[in-house]
C-alpha cells in the first residue's frame, strides 16, 4: 500500500468515550482500522472482508466457542 494522506472518521458511538475509539479510513481498494489511542497501529482489509466479518458479528458467529 502506499503513503498517502487519508481521512481518519471517527464513529459516532465514541464521541462521549473517553477518547478511546475506532477510526476507519478508505485508501484505495482498502479499508483502514485504528484505535485513536495507537494511531501507528493499523489494520488492513478490503470492503467485503469487513462485511463479511460484521454479518458474522450480528450472527452471533464470532467471539462464541463451544
């Protein structure tokens, strides 16, 4: 991926947080991931990956273990 400047949002559920929140960017073909509290560390993914994790998330899919 190359350098370029991109547009961190902030979500709207982390306003009144205590400046611990999730900020995604779109560079590209990607979706870019960081909490605001370790911009450095970034997370990569493309629309549909992220998609298809959220769906898993509402679905009760991921975070459960038998």
């Amino acid at each position: 991926m190359r350098r370029v400047d991109v547009q961190w949002r902030k979500s709207s559920f982390s306003e009144d947080s205590d400046g611990n929140c999730v900020e995604v960017a779109l560079c590209d073909d990607d979706v870019l991931i960081r909490e605001s509290d370790e911009p450095g560390a970034i997370v990569t993914t493309t629309s549909e990956r992220l998609r298809t994790f959220l769906v898993g998330i509402r679905a009760g899919a991921v975070g459960h273990s038998s």
